[in-house]
C-alpha cells in the first residue's frame, strides 16, 4: 500500500489522506480495502465505464451506477477500481472538497472527465482552477493498442492515434485541461500497469480472469 503517493498532495497530509494498493496488497473487496484502512465508513461504486459523476455524503457500496464522486464530507473514503484504466483524485484545498474518478477509454470518449468537473462546479460553483489532481499508473502509449482507434475512440482528435494505439493518458490530460485544469496541477504516476504487470493488476496484462473476480488496483481518498 502506498500511502500520501502524489508529491503534490504533501502540503495537505494534515487534512487529506489518499491511498494506492497494488498487487501485493491483494485486494479484491470492499472488505479488504475497509479492513486495511480501518473504517466502515466507505464509498465504491458500480462502475459502469460511463459518464455519470455523483455526489455522496454517507457511505455506499456498489450500488449507485456511476464512475466519479465528490464529497465535502469529513472521514468518508471514497475508492475506485482499476486494472489499466485511469483512476484520477482531484482536491480543492480552498474549500476542502474531494473527488476520485474512474477513466477507461470508453468513460474518456463517453465524457467521464468533463461530467466529473462540471458536477463539482455545479454542486460548489467551485473553480476548476483551484483543483489538483493526480492519476495512478495506467497503460503507457505501446499497450493501449486497438483495433482502429479511428473507428473506436470517436470524438477523439486522431493527434492522439499512433497506428493502432493511443495515446490515453495525453487524451486525459488534454480534456483535464480543457476542463480548467491547470497543466501545472496535474500530477501523473508513470508506471505503466501492463509493462510493470509483476507491480500492478493489469486486465491486458494477463490477469482478466482474477480481475473479473475482483482483484484490482485501488485508490483512495479522504478528508480528514
């Protein structure tokens, strides 16, 4: 378990806690992830590789189809699953407001991120250029290989197509910033969950089958 991950989020320690779990942490349930972090007081959601963000102030358990949440609620954790998608937290530390989010390919051609910052700003009027946000290990440019990206990443600019892969992590970064994101306030991790398998949880990789019963990579977040 890696504990306070992104660099960028080290002046908030005092009031935020985040998470990641890899594979060593064998991590297949709420369960799990609860018992690790020692609360009950948790939120995971059905992800659905949609678009849908919500807000929540109590805790839930896979029940609320959606791939993004925000909440201004103290001591609740909020999670998201991953095994080569990208999993992103966001933090206003002017008005101490978190979200974490769930991005395949299918949620980045779906809308996920600008439905996820425009939930915030409609929820706070809050300004996406007071956000910070870091985004876990996901597939690098050679592993995100497709059929034809043309035909299945429609809507994205093709600037973003190398033959059959794609590049997801920049197409991520550009709707961040075409969000109000701030480039300077986006902090990635680097690995790349296929290329370091024997590290991550990797649905290309080779572990469908264990993914499909609930191993994954998790990431966590909450207000202290």
């Amino acid at each position: 378990m890696m504990i306070a991950p992104f660099r960028m989020f080290d002046g908030y320690n005092d009031v935020l806690d985040i998470h990641l779990f890899a594979r060593e942490d064998a991590i297949d349930s709420d369960e799990k992830i609860a018992d690790a972090l020692q609360t009950k007081n948790l939120v995971s959601l059905k992800q659905v590789h949609g678009k849908k963000t919500v807000i929540l102030r109590e805790p839930s358990r896979r029940i609320i189809e959606a791939d993004g949440v925000w909440t201004d609620e103290k001591d609740l954790t909020l999670t998201i699953r991953v095994a080569d998608c990208q999993a992103l937290v966001a933090y206003d530390p002017k008005n101490q407001i978190i979200g974490i989010l769930h991005a395949g390919w299918k949620g980045l051609v779906n809308g996920a991120i600008k439905n996820f910052i425009a939930a915030y700003e409609r929820e706070w009027k809050g300004n996406p250029n007071d956000l910070i946000v870091g985004i876990a290990p996901c597939l690098c440019v050679k592993c995100a290989e497709f059929t034809d990206p043309t035909r299945e990443l429609i809507g994205i600019d093709p600037q973003f197509f190398h033959g059959r892969n794609a590049d997801l992590r920049a197409i991520a970064d550009s709707q961040l910033m075409a969000a109000g994101i701030q480039k300077s306030h986006i902090e990635r991790l680097t690995d790349c969950t296929k290329c370091e398998n024997e590290k991550w949880w990797s649905y290309r990789g080779g572990d469908k089958e264990k993914v499909m019963k609930g191993s994954t990579n998790v990431m966590t977040c909450r207000l202290k």
